[in-house]
C-alpha cells in the first residue's frame, strides 16, 4: 500500500459521502436512520490521514 492508494481510499470517501449527504437532505427515512453512520462517515478521512502517517513513520508505506 502507498500513498496512491490512501487517495483513492479518500476519493472513494468523498463521492460516497456526496451520495449520503444528498440522501440525508432528501429523505427524511435515510436522514432518521443512518445519521450516526453520516457522522462517522465524515471523520474517516482524517483518520486515514493519521493512519497513513503511522505507517510511514513505521517504514510500512514507501514515503
């Protein structure tokens, strides 16, 4: 795993978390039942972010 694929993870991420947040504001069903799951969902990247800096400082992902 390099660092090419931590931004594929994110842009990953990112359209997935365009397509909830156009569900959370136009259904009040997917709004009521997953919101926790959005919320979670928008901490991810950062979290990948710290992850990725983690392994490279542990000479696991090439720098």
């Amino acid at each position: 795993m390099d660092t090419n694929d931590f931004n594929k993870l994110i842009s990953l991420l990112s359209k997935l978390e365009n397509a909830t947040n156009y569900a959370y504001e136009t259904d009040d069903c997917f709004k009521r039942y997953h919101s926790q799951s959005v919320n979670a969902l928008r901490d991810i990247p950062v979290h990948l972010k710290r992850i990725e800096q983690g392994l490279k400082t542990a000479k696991v992902v090439p720098t």
